[in-house]
C-alpha cells in the first residue's frame, strides 16, 4: 500500500473501533468479548500501520533533504535510479581512480591514484539502509554513528528510592553499579569485481550495481552475527551467544538473558507461549517488544485454528507488507533465527531499543585495485561495526525444550 492509502486504512481502523464502543455506550452496556477482540484487533493494526507511515515519512524527508530521489528497490539488496554528486563521484573514483571536484565528501587518500578513498555518506548511508532488509536487528536496535569505538556506561543495578518526610535524614537507598564496557566486533569487509568493458560502458549503472552488491554482502553478513555472532575474531555478538538463565530479572546475573521453556523438546512455540514469554518483560519494556522469529516458526504460529473448528486464531493483515501482530506486538522475520527443534532459541521477544546497540565507527573506505586481475577493477570495501547487549533485562528468549 502507499502512504495514502495506508493512512485510509488507519483512518477507517479507527472508525471501525469508535462505532463499537459507541454503540456498547448508547446501550448502557460493557463490551461484550467479541467486541473486545474487534476493538483489540483494529488498535494493534492501528500501531502497526501507523509505525509504518511514520518509517516511510522519515525516509522520505531524509531523502529530499539529501537532495536526491528515493531509490526504488526492485528486492532485497538492490538499488536503482539514484542520483547525487557524490555517487557519481563514487563512480568515478571506481572507473578512473580520480574524483571531480563538487564532491566534497569524498576524500582520496595520498594522491589521485593510490587507490584509496572514503565513501562519500550519501552512499555509506543508502548502503547501510538497505542492510536492513537482510535481518530483523539492525531495524530494531539503537544504531550510533561515532569516529571511534565508545565505550558504554551501562547501570547492573538501578538507584532505589524511599518515602521521607521533611525532618528525616537522608541517606542512600541503593547504591546503583555502572560499568564501562566496550562493544565487541571489528571489519566487515567485502570485494566487489566488475570487468573494465562494463566500468567504461556508460549506459550500465555501475555504481548503483556495487553499492547494491556491497549492500547485500555486509546485511547478510551482519544479520547473522546480530543473532549468533560470537565476539571473537572480530566479530559481533550476537544475542543468542549471551548465557541465557531461567531466573527473574532481580536474581539474574547481569549480562545474562532470561530464557522460557516450552516444555516440549523440539516444539511448543504458539501464541500461548509467546504471550507468557512477553509478560517476563518489565512493563516499562513491553510497550516497545517486539517478535523475531524464524519464518518457518511463524508460519506454525500463524496456522493454529481454534478448537473444534476451522478458523485461523490469528487474522491475515490487510496485505502481504503487514504481517498479523502477536498480542500487539509487531513481528519481524530473520532467517538466522533457529528452526524450532530440541534445545533451540527459536523466539526472542523484547525491546531491542533498549537491550541492544551497533555502532557504526567511521566512515566506510573503499580501494580500487586495477591492477591484480588483468581485464577487471577489484572494488574492496570495509565498514567498521561493533555491537552487543547492553540491557540483559530489555530482551527475552524462548527455548524448545521441557526445561
């Protein structure tokens, strides 16, 4: 759907909500159960539609302020018709080692041709949008720009508080613990080849073919480090590598997540079972969690039908870009979540706002290398990143197993 007509769609979720509990008004009554479920059904659309608009409207701004069209993506990874100083300047850093002369975000290190550049941030930043669609994490967690690794300040414990009156004396509650911890992770690097004949052929889009390329290469790369990524060898961790604990949040060891069984090795995943793993979380968490899941989970989730008949316990969307909530809570897909089976961590529920940060250090640098594959330019680019938990009680895990 556009903008439009999804604010048409919110516009009449709204009026569907309203008539029913008017209606129960003028008859002076409670809302009977179905009612409720009307009502509850077209709200948790209401917030996920309306996230939406709000997403589609920031990158539209962003893109008019950058000055440049939005690029249309035909799939996951591509990016087509873009059109801005510094991307042809991108361009024609690959083709010829040389930058032109408006484009100032492009800084070639040492002299014209030795190869080595900055990418200009009009392209780092459509790059690094576009990863997005390659994993659930990156859209979710708080992302942080910084020119060198910061370390993070992160509370293990909170300040307590107690009633006073005024003649009392005061006296610390809780002494809260704050550490300072550094993120793990390091390069992720990728090399691009494109044949000399191509990078020369001025009707191919060349530097919408590699920015699309280096795109999927680092998304599919990073997605699966954000879930199983274990800190070493520079990379980063990823949520399911952290120790997870069937304890509460009060006598659980910081930097450890709480994990639920199903009770059942190898399956029990079902919207049951997801709401009891989302009331683990605080409240002050809930308001913002959200589901990731593996698709093939979904889909068992989604194919439940009431007892006794044939209805599907869970509604489709109004089209195929909005998937079904669970329980209000907004579903994201990633392939690199595990399948249910014994002992997996097939369900993570939480507020990854606030449980999870990547850092984007520097800016992206590219090197163009004519010169070791006779007839081709080899094209390496690296991004540094580092990520990890940074709240343990923000996030939640749902395991297959009977305990």
């Amino acid at each position: 759907m556009t903008i439009a007509e999804t604010k048409s769609e919110i516009v009449r979720l709204v009026n569907e909500a309203n008539e029913v509990q008017q209606s129960a008004d003028r008859a002076g009554r409670s809302l009977t159960a179905r009612e409720q479920i009307v009502i509850d059904t077209s709200l948790s659309k209401y917030e996920s539609l309306t996230a939406e608009v709000q997403r589609r409207e920031r990158m539209e701004n962003a893109t008019a302020q950058l000055g440049t069209p939005q690029a249309r993506k035909t799939g996951p990874g591509a990016i087509t018709n873009i059109s801005a100083p510094d991307v042809k300047s991108f361009g024609d850093f690959v083709r010829s080692g040389t930058r032109i002369s408006n484009a100032a975000a492009m800084t070639v290190g040492g002299g014209a041709d030795d190869g080595i550049a900055t990418v200009p941030t009009v392209v780092s930043d459509q790059i690094r949008e576009v990863q997005k669609d390659f994993g659930a994490v990156r859209q979710l967690a708080t992302v942080m720009r910084t020119g060198q690794p910061v370390q993070v300040p992160i509370a293990t414990t909170l300040p307590g508080a107690e009633w006073r009156v005024e003649a009392d004396a005061r006296q610390d509650k809780t002494v809260p613990v704050v550490k300072v911890a550094t993120l793990p992770g390091g390069a992720l690097s990728s090399v691009i080849t494109v044949s000399t004949f191509l990078a020369n052929d001025s009707a191919w889009n060349m530097e919408n073919y590699i920015m699309g390329a280096i795109a999927r290469a680092f998304g599919i790369t990073e997605a699966a480090a954000f879930i199983a990524g274990t800190g070493e060898d520079g990379q980063v961790r990823g949520i399911l590598d952290y120790t997870l604990a069937a304890t509460a949040d009060a006598s659980r060891t910081w930097g450890q997540l709480e994990k639920l069984h199903t009770g059942s090795s190898g399956s029990g995943i079902n919207a049951d079972f997801i709401l009891e793993l989302s009331l683990k979380l605080d409240p002050s968490y809930r308001k913002n969690a959200v589901v990731i899941m593996n698709p093939a989970t979904y889909q068992y989730v989604l194919s439940e039908k009431a007892t006794g008949g044939g209805t599907y316990l869970l509604q489709a969307g109004q089209s195929a870009a909005f998937m079904p909530p669970l329980w209000g809570m907004p579903v994201f897909l990633d392939v690199n979540m595990p399948v249910p089976a014994a002992d997996s961590a097939s369900v993570i529920v939480g507020d990854l706002r606030s449980g999870y940060l990547i850092q984007d250090v520097g800016a992206m640098s590219v090197v163009r290398d004519p010169y070791t594959s006779k007839g081709n330019i080899k094209v390496w680019c690296e991004s540094r990143l580092y990520a990890g938990v940074v709240d343990s009680n923000a996030i939640k895990v749902g395991v297959c197993s009977a305990d």
